[in-house]
C-alpha cells in the first residue's frame, strides 16, 4: 500500500517487506493444521490408554470398600406367630 502512495524505492522495499511477512504467516499456518491432525490423533491415543487404567480402578473398586455389615442373630427362644 506504501508504494501506491509513496514512489519511493524504500516504499516499494516496505511493501515487498509486508506481502513477504503475510505469505510466511499464510504457510505457517497451513503447516499448523498438519501440527493440529498429530496432535488429535496423540490425544485420542492418550484416551483410549486412560480408558484402562480407568476401567480396572472402577473394578477393584468394590474390593477395596470394606464388607457390608451382616445382621446380627438374635440370642434366645422365639415364637413365631
């Protein structure tokens, strides 16, 4: 934009300058998208390897609580009615 207003070879240099950065911007960010699909896939990885140790923990988890109470016998001689 600064070499149509200004003519200027340090205007066009400003310009060249500027459209370069954005291209470099541009084709970073494309490359990030590839960067983005490893790290979904890493993190889908990471879940179904959490889902095991998750699983097992939610299975011993009865044995690790203590027994229920069981009721106690009555001491004596009862008559059922």
């Amino acid at each position: 934009m600064a070499a149509n207003v200004l003519d200027s070879p340090r205007a066009v240099q400003t310009s060249l300058f500027t459209a370069r950065a954005f291209l470099r911007m541009r084709g970073g960010l494309a490359s990030g998208t590839g960067l983005l699909t490893q790290m979904a896939a890493i993190d889908r990885k990471l879940l179904v390897h959490d889902a095991v140790p998750r699983d097992v923990y939610r299975k011993l988890l009865p044995l690790l609580s203590p027994p229920p109470d069981r009721p106690k016998r009555e001491i004596g001689f009862h008559v059922k009615p």
